[in-house]
C-alpha cells in the first residue's frame, strides 16, 4: 500500500468535470463558496464563465441548478456531503426528485475521514438521505479512477445522480481505462467463505481484509458496489448464495446505507446472515482522519476481526 498513488476522490471530481467541460458545452458547474475544497476551482479556472459560486447558500444554489437543467444544461451542484444532502434536503427532495430533473450533486468531504472539521462536518447520514428521494442514483466510488468515470456516467445518464466523494487521500487501484457502469458492482477477488461487500474508501481496506483472511485460511471474496441505488441485486444474491455470509462496509452510518440495502434485498430474495460494519448509530467528533477510521473500526484490521468472528476462526 506505501507505493501506491493515493488521490483522493474529491481531487478526481474536480479533475473529472475539467476534462467533461472540454467536450460539452452545456456541462456547467455550481459551487456554495467552496470551490477550493470541493475542488471544482479546476473547471473554474479552464471555464470561468460556467462556473457559479452561490455563496453559503446551497438550498438557493439546488434551485439555479434545476433552472438550468430545465434550459438544457447539465448542472454539477457542489457541497460538503453535510451540507448538500443535509441543509438543501427539501430543495433535493422537492425541486430535483419529485420533477425528476437532470441534475447532478457533487458531495465531497463525506464520512467520518474529514477529520478535524468535526462531527458538525462528519457527515454519515447523506446516503439514507438520498436513497429515499424515489428516482435518485447513489454512487460511491472507490478510487481516482473509478470517481472519475462515476462523474462521467452521472453525465451521460439522464436523471438526478448523488455522487459522494471524500477528502483523504486513497490508493488508486483500477487501472486507467475502467469502464464504470452505474447499477453494477464489481468483484475483485472471489472467494467461498464470506462476502465483503465495500464501497468508498473502505473498499480498498477490504481488498487489504481480503488478503491477510487468505493467510488465515480465510478464502473471502471482496466486492466493490459503488452503486448504492440502484444497488446491483442480481450480485449481491448469487455473492450470498456462494459464501453464505455477507459482510457490508462503508463510511456511513449502519441506518439506511450500504448495509441495509444489501440486507433488505436478502432479507426478501435471499436469506443471508449479514454483518455491517459502519458508524454505529453515533456521531463523530475532531481527530486526524486516520486515527478516526481505526477508532469507527472503519479499517482493514475490524474488517478481519468481524470476519474471522464471523467465520469461527
């Protein structure tokens, strides 16, 4: 893990809507005085006259944005994940969902890993949020690559699309040329004993899970679901069928994320023993990103532990 690349995925939205804003013109991207953060500053830089700073204002900002898809354009609406899925929810909810418009919300900084800024900032909640709004797709993704492909998915497809990215840094483990398909997930290492089912920066953490478990004598197989809604059924059923357990991980509360779709599409179609690791029904609180993560067992090493409990190793 030391030599590889780490960027974090925040980096890459910004990267992303650059290099789309060079092939469409109707690409246009909308910041809440965040711009260096958030870092669309990069499209703002190569396209200043389709960048819009909204100020502190993001419930306002949610609202330019679903006027502009109405003329044709496609909006990039960007926030902190606290503040646009949290503070603009009735604007999302009612201005983007219920009309079901092409607008795009770039939520960066989500998750326990912003780190010093704190629990008021340490948004875990934006998931369950935003898969209750009917017709919203949920997207995750795991590293620099793949965040990049995710922005330009969200762009091809037509509707509202909630991508969450994060502040940290994290190796980048696709290769360049990853095709990302939204509603699909991906396995990366198979397995028979258990299923470990990430998204985010915990999906590397797993595929780190998955090797020492194989020392263990632990044959674990790991799946990337950047896809949170429209969540990848079909996977997640035949995942469970072949190992007969399932293990969820995310940077997320365990109320209403990754785990519990996974566990309302078993609970219906496929009985499977299921544990979540996740932010436990608390909130967060100031520490370096890092020691945080351990701390949340939001790690490589819980990951382990719950597995090997799991499989009464």
């Amino acid at each position: 893990m030391a030599d590889m690349i780490k960027i974090a995925t925040r980096d890459s939205y910004g990267n992303a809507l650059k290099e789309l804003g060079a092939e469409f013109d109707n690409l246009v991207v909308l910041d809440a005085d965040l711009a260096g953060a958030t870092k669309t500053g990069t499209f703002k830089k190569a396209f200043p006259d389709r960048h819009f700073d909204c100020g502190i204002a993001e419930a306002n900002m949610i609202c330019m944005a679903t006027g502009m898809s109405t003329a044709g354009l496609v909006p990039f609406a960007s926030s902190f994940a606290m503040f646009a899925a949290g503070r603009a929810f009735e604007q999302v909810r009612n201005s983007i969902g219920y009309p079901h418009l092409n607008v795009k919300i770039g939520a960066t900084h989500g998750g326990i890993s912003v780190g010093e800024d704190g629990a008021s900032h340490q948004c875990c909640e934006d998931f369950s949020l935003m898969r209750a709004i009917p017709g919203m797709t949920v997207i995750c993704p795991a590293d620099d690559v793949e965040a990049k492909a995710a922005v330009r998915a969200a762009y091809e497809m037509n509707g509202p699309v909630y991508l969450r990215f994060g502040r940290l840094a994290v190796p980048v483990f696709h290769k360049e040329g990853f095709k990302f398909e939204i509603g699909k997930g991906e396995i990366l290492r198979d397995g028979t004993d258990v299923a470990i089912i990430a998204n985010g920066l915990l999906t590397y953490e797993a595929i780190e899970a998955g090797e020492k478990l194989a020392e263990m004598g632990i044959n674990a197989m790991i799946i990337n679901m950047a896809t949170i809604k429209p969540l990848d059924e079909e996977l997640v059923i035949a995942a469970a069928k072949k190992c007969g357990k399932v293990i969820t991980c995310e940077e997320h509360s365990i109320i209403g994320g990754l785990g519990e779709a996974v566990c309302g599409v078993l609970s219906e179609k496929c009985p499977t023993a299921v544990k979540r690791i996740g932010v436990n029904d608390e909130f967060g609180h100031s520490g370096p990103a890092k020691d945080l993560l351990k701390q949340f067992g939001l790690c490589c090493d819980h990951i382990v532990e719950v597995a090997k409990e799991f499989c009464g190793k």
